[in-house]
C-alpha cells in the first residue's frame, strides 16, 4: 500500500473526528439536561428521562442513524445526510452519557452533603462547589470511553453516504483490489485516535485528582 | 529436658524491596498459653503474624511449628534452605488463623464458609462436614444463624464464624491479627468473650490486639513489637508494671482509654 | 393493522422468522465464544508468564481501540488475501458472511469479556484468598471454590451489559450481507419503500429483546445480591 492511499485515510479521519467531536459536545449538553430530568422528582420528567436512555441504549446505532435518517425528510427536514448523521450520533451518545453521569452523581457520597450542609453551604454552591465536581471526577473514566465508544461507533455513518474514515477504506479497498492492507491501515488509524483519546482522558483526570484531592 | 514451644521464631527477618519491617525477631510462644503481640500500626505485627502463618515469605530466619520447620530449614552445615513445598502443608495445617477483615467468603452461608474445608480438604463427608460445622457454630453460639449469608450477619457475628472456620480443622495454635479493630466496642464484647472461652480450653494463642484489658487479664505473655524490633517481652504484670519501658508508657497512653486501668 | 399481519404471515413472516434466528445464533454463539475466549485470555495474562500478558495485552487493545465494521470488512474481504502456504498447497481464509460474522463478535466479544474478567479477579479482597490458604484449599480449589464464584457476582451486570451490547451489533453484520434480522426486514423495507415504518419495527424489536435480557440479568442480580458483600 503505498503512502498516498495512507495518507488518503489519514485526511478522511479528519472528518470522523469532526463528526465525533461534535456529536460527543452536543451530546453532553443533551445528556446534562437529560440527567438532571432523571433525577428530577417529577414524576413523569424522571420516567421521560429514563425512556429516552432506556430506547437509545436498548437499540442499535445503526438502526438509529438510519431511523433518524429516512424520518428528518418526511417530517419535512431536508438536511444533508452528514447533519442527519450528526443527529443521530448526538442523539445515541447523549443517552449513555446520560446513564453515566447519573450514577456519578448518585454516587457522590451522601456525608460529603451532609457535611456541606453543616458547613452552611447553600443548596446551589453545595451542587456547584461539592457534588458536580466530585461526580464529574467520579464519572471522567466513564466519559472519556464513551467517547471512544462514539469514535468508533461513527464508523456506522458510512452506511448513509457520509464520507469519513471507514467509507474511504471502503472505496479505497474496492477500487485498489487491496482490502487487507486498506482496512488493517484504518484501523491503524482509528487506534491511534483512540489512544490520544485515552491519553487526554487520563490527562484530565490526573488534573481533576489534583484539583480536588 | 527442654519443652519445644509452640512456635519458635529465630532471626526473622522480612524486607518489602527496601524497607525491612522485621529485623531479627526472636520469639518463643508457649504451648497452651495465650501470647498477645502489641506494638504501634506500622511496628510489624501483621507482617509477623503473616510470616509464621506462612501467608508472607520471610527474608531470613526460621520459624518452626510445634518442633518442624515452616517452609524454610538449616541445612546440613548450618546454612538456611528451603524445604520442599510439600513439607509445608502438613505443617501449615496445624495454625489457624483469624483477621481482621474476617474474610468469609460472601458466597457461602456461615455453615458454608465453615464446612467448605471439612469437605475440599479434609474430605470428610457432606453430612460428616455439616454435623461437625454445626458443633462449632454452637460453640461460638451461631447455630441458630448458620444459613445465613455474611451479607446477613453483624461484624461480631461474622467474626465468630470466621473463628469457628478456623477451629474447624482443629488447629494445635490459632492466630489473631486484630480480632476486633473493625468492630464496634459492643460487638468487640462477643468476640472477647468467644477468644477468652477458647483460652480456657488451653488452645495456643497468638493475638495481635489493641484491647489492653485483654491482654492483662488473659495473656500469660505480652510481647511488645516496635519498629519491627521485639523491645520487651514478659508477663504482663511485668510488662505493664512500673517501672515501665518508655516506649510502652507513650504506647499506653495512647491505647489506654477504655477503661482497662483498673487491670494492671 | 391489516398491512402489518398481512407481513407476519406467508412468506415476508417466515423470512423474518428465519431472520430473527439468526440474529440469536449469532448472538448466543458469538457471546458464548467471547465469554469462553474473554475468560481464558483473562486467565492466562493473569497467571501465564509475562510475554503473553503483553501480547494479549496488546492484542486485547487493538480490538478495543478499532471499530467493529472494520474489523468485520477486513475478515469478511482482507480474508481470502490471507493466505498461508506451505509448500504447495495454500489455504486463505475465505469465510462466507455467517462465519465472518460469528468470527468478528467473538473475537470483538472475547477482548472485552477478558477486560471484564480481569476486573473481577481485581476485585476479590486479597484476604479471602488468603483465607481459603490458612485452611488448607489448594490453588485449584481456590480458583474453582472460591474465586470464580464470588468472581461470578462481581463481574455478573458488567456481564448483561457486554452480551446486550453484542446483540446490537449483530445488527452491523447486515453490512456484509449476513442474513439476520435487520437484513431481512430491510428487504422487505426497500421492495415497499416502507423505510421509517421498518426501521421502527426493527428498533421496537431489539429494544425489546435487550430489555428482557435486562430484566432477565436484574432478576439474577438480586437474586445472587445477599452473596456479594460482607459487612467488612
Ligand atoms: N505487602 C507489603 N508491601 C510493602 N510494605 C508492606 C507490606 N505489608 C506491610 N508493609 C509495611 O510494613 C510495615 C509493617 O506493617 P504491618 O505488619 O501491617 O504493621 P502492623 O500490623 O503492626 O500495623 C508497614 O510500614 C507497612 O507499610
Ligand atoms: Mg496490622
């Protein structure tokens, strides 16, 4: 395989981690919402809550992206298939980090509250000050291979025509005859994202370690 | 003639990499008496206590059990060799040992953890296991609570039935490495009451405790362990008594609030 | 209503039927294998010698860190190029999709039930382990008596996840054309022009599959519940 053909997976993985990157960003602000409605006392805001993560975790991805996909037109959204594939990711990913960040701050120790409490911390800066930060250090680990877990699973967009990192092997891998070294040198490719990826999370939770020791 | 004790300990050394944690201990324990082991944390006795159970390796040194030599032995000049690991098992199957953690196996009710090694090593049958399990439940008075899960018991209870897993395979000595540091003082009581009951029967006791009262009113021997060095060893009513090593005054001070003045 | 019996009966009903067993060969014998394979690799990096904990180890990251379609594209179409001679004669490893696909979950399945194994090994106290020493159990006595079993509690929801998250991906293998059930309701998807209504159908009956699978692994959970902690 020669260098061209790599570096043709290379450029095209750009893309992959543009359509992660942002699907992991808009799925956080998603899953926050959607955690703090699960854990909301209402009845019906928690259970919504708990249906939304339930669907999303309990179906496939793919199935999703092209849900997602054939629905946005007949509801009258024409949007280009990479936008439909954004969608769709945002959406899958907001519910797993969703389940993540409720049990990080489920598990935040109930004294650490209580001792807020007693300190006169108001509710506000207890869950400012206390429990966010204790739970995003708990959940960091968690994240940060949700992320990996999104990273790879994006290669399903391929299957609605986006153009990224597993479509250009697969067209490099039927136009060159060579699929063996094509999709061994994406996978390459996909492994060294995840391992910068890894990299960084343990940066951050080192930093969050040190932050809140 | 000359008694062979119960466990005899020359020169036992152990290194972590490079800390040495014991540096030559010397310790006889006295068949049918009970020897309590105190020290500061951090002063070696687990790691003493470890070593004679042969759960650690010692550096140097030799322990012998009842007269045979733990995993280690002199050899024909006098050097320091190691004994086939055949040889240990038959000796190891004369200690019994107590932690801290209690360690019960949280899959297996009380009856389970104590008739697991009746049958897998001992090979007795189920019936046979179950009915001698049952004995020493009765014996720590847990009989009524055989079927229950760790899960299910209080510390106290479940420390009373990692005691009677141990006494299960009738040990000829049985250790203690802080019975009750994890423990509530009411529940402490219980388990007391089941190691003091156990010392009248004449069983061979090494614990490691920080319960002073204990140790005055039923050890027939204090050694007290510092900086993984044996500092004193004797009687209580000498060791407790005045004058008093330094050492043991400041080591008293700390531990000595629970009412236990009165007992020495 | 009608339009949807008219599917499950005749010959739209036995193709899905046909798919729907698939689907669960595929991912009962996928995750069977992963789990099997999952547990021998976590055996052997714990207890082998330390060159094979690290070329597992490495092995182990690779799947973990590459995606699962391309695993699958390069066993499915990089196989026949791998070929191994000796002499004369030569085998390459030409799978049909089926066998592609029971090949990639397992092997993807095995990377991560090994993960999970290796975490249950870690997180049995020390001290039940020397426990079961003091009184005599030897090695095998305790790896079968005592480390499995409370192994088995611990890693047992890590467990329901994994093999729910295996049925997902049977889903990815109508990629290469393997006939489970979101291939053959795609068919039918595609010949009707029926694409939202079909997707919804297939989202509908694998949520339903995992959640009964869930539910199933709850149900065992608190069942196995008063075994797992001790007051320690
Ligand atoms: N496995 C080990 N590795 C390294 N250091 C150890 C280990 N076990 C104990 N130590 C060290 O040995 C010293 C004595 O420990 P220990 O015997 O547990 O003391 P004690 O039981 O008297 O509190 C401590 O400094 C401890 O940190
Ligand atoms: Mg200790």
């Amino acid at each position: 395989m020669s260098w061209e053909l790599f570096w043709l997976l290379v450029e095209a993985s750009g893309l992959t981690i543009l359509y992660s990157g942002v699907s992991i960003v808009i799925g956080f602000v998603l899953a926050s919402g959607i955690c703090a409605a699960m854990l909301s006392s209402h009845r019906l805001t928690a259970n919504g809550g708990r249906l939304y993560v339930s669907f999303f975790r309990g179906t496939p991805l793919l199935i999703q992206l092209l849900l997602v996909y054939y629905l946005l037109p007949k509801i009258g959204l024409n949007v280009p298939s990479e936008i439909a594939a954004i969608i769709g990711l945002s959406l899958s990913t907001s519910a797993y980090q969703a389940e993540i960040l409720r049990g990080g701050f489920q598990s935040v120790p109930r004294g650490l509250l209580e001792a807020a409490d007693m300190c006169g911390l108001s509710a506000f800066a207890s869950f400012r000050r206390i429990r966010l930060p204790v739970a995003v250090r708990l959940t960091l680990p968690a994240l940060t291979s949700e992320a990996i877990m999104l990273l790879k699973s994006s290669s399903l967009v391929s299957v609605v025509g986006v153009v990224e990192l597993t479509t250009m092997a697969k067209d490099l891998a039927s136009s060159t005859y060579q699929p063996l070294p094509i999709f061994a040198a994406a996978g390459l490719v996909y492994l060294i994202i995840n391992l910068v990826v890894a990299g960084f999370g343990r940066l951050a939770e080192r930093a969050a370690k040190r932050g809140h020791a | 003639m000359s008694i062979v004790p119960a466990i005899r300990a020359r020169g036992v050394v152990k290194r972590f990499a490079d800390l040495e944690v014991l540096t030559g201990i010397d310790l006889d324990v006295a068949r049918g008496a009970v020897t309590c082991l105190l020290g500061p944390s951090g002063s070696g006795k687990s790691t003493l206590l470890r070593c004679v159970a042969f759960l650690e390796e010692c550096t140097d040194g030799i322990i012998e059990i009842d007269g045979e030599p733990l995993g280690f032995g002199l050899g024909p000049n006098g050097e320091r060799m190691r004994l086939p690991a055949s040889s240990i098992r038959p000796v190891r199957s004369k200690i019994g040992m107590v932690f801290q953690q209690f360690n019960l196996w949280p899959h297996m009710t009380a009856l389970g953890n104590v008739a697991e090694a009746l049958v897998t090593v001992r090979r007795l049958s189920r019936s046979e296991a179950h009915d001698r399990a049952m004995a020493e439940l009765d014996k720590v008075g847990l009989a009524k609570r055989a079927g229950h899960y760790p899960s299910e018991l209080s510390g106290g209870q479940q420390q009373r039935v990692a005691i009677a897993r141990a006494l299960a395979l009738e040990p000829r000595i049985m250790l203690f490495d802080e019975p009750t540091s994890s423990l509530d003082p009411e529940l402490t009581g219980e388990v007391l009451n089941v190691m003091r009951s156990l010392a009248e029967t004449g069983m061979t006791m090494l614990v490691v405790t920080h319960e002073i009262g204990f140790a005055a009113s039923v050890a027939s021997k204090i050694v007290f362990l510092d900086h993984g060095r044996l500092l004193v060893e004797g009687a209580p009513g000498d060791v407790f008594g005045k004058p008093r090593h330094p050492r043991i005054d400041q080591f008293l001070d700390t531990y000595l609030d629970r009412g236990a003045a009165g007992l020495i | 209503m009608t339009s949807l019996l008219s599917y499950l009966t005749g010959e739209d009903g036995r193709n899905i039927l046909s798919g729907l067993i698939n689907t669960c060969i595929l991912w009962v014998i996928g995750s069977g294998l992963g789990a099997i394979f999952g547990f021998l690799i976590a055996v052997a990096r714990r207890y082998g010698p330390r060159l094979i904990d690290y070329v597992l180890q490495a092995s182990v990251e690779v799947i973990r860190g590459t995606p699962f379609l391309v695993q699958i594209y390069l066993l499915y179409f990089g196989g026949p190029y791998l070929c191994l001679s000796l002499g004369e004669a030569s085998a390459c490893l030409t799978l049909d999709p089926f066998e592609a696909g029971i090949l990639g979950l397992s092997v993807y399945g095995a990377a991560y039930y090994s993960e999970l194994f290796r975490a249950g090994f870690e997180a049995i106290p020390r001290g039940h382990v020397e426990a079961a020493e003091t009184v005599g159990l030897d090695r095998w006595q305790t790896l079968t008596r005592i480390i499995l079993p409370e192994m088995t509690m611990l890693v047992l929801p890590s467990m329901v996840n994994m093999t729910i998250l295996l049925l997902k991906e049977t889903a990815v293998l109508s990629i290469i054309s393997v006939k489970e059930l979101k291939f053959q309701v795609d068919i039918i998807g595609n010949r009707d022009y029926a694409f939202v209504e079909s997707f919804t159908i297939l989202a509908l009956v694998y949520w339903a599959l995992v959640e009964i699978c869930g539910a199933l692994g709850r149900a065992a959970e608190r069942r196995l519940s008063r075994y797992r902690f001790a007051h320690s």
